[in-house]
C-alpha cells in the first residue's frame, strides 16, 4: 500500500460509513437508527423494508 492511496481514504467524509449508518442525528446527538433484539438485545440490521437479527433471525417489518 502506498502514502497516497492512504491519503486520499482519510480525505473522504466521514470517519467510518458503515458504522454510521447505523446512526441518525438528531438535535446534534447520534442515536442509533437500529433497534435491539426482544430476544437477544443484538443490534438489528435493517434491510429494505425489514430490520433483521442476524443473532437469532428475528424479523420485524417496517412501517412505511
Ligand atoms: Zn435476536
């Protein structure tokens, strides 16, 4: 890997996409977009019109 493609990475907005996305601001606060698990308290991952938990395959759909 060289200096400049390590440049240009830390150039880019953001420090972390994927992990922001789990975020949403509000009133200048981060607060996680996904829900937890009823079952198993993990993170949710939301997927079009459904969030998943890839713990236990809980499914819950989205209300549009
Ligand atoms: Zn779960």
């Amino acid at each position: 890997m060289t200096t400049i493609a390590k440049k240009a990475k830390s150039k880019g907005r953001g420090k972390s996409p994927k992990l922001w996305k789990n975020y949403e601001i509000k009133d200048g606060k981060a607060v996680l977009k996904n829900k937890k698990c009823p079952k198993c308290k993990k993170m949710l991952a939301a997927m079009n019109n459904r969030i998943y938990c890839g713990g236990c395959g809980y499914t819950e759909i989205k209300k549009a």
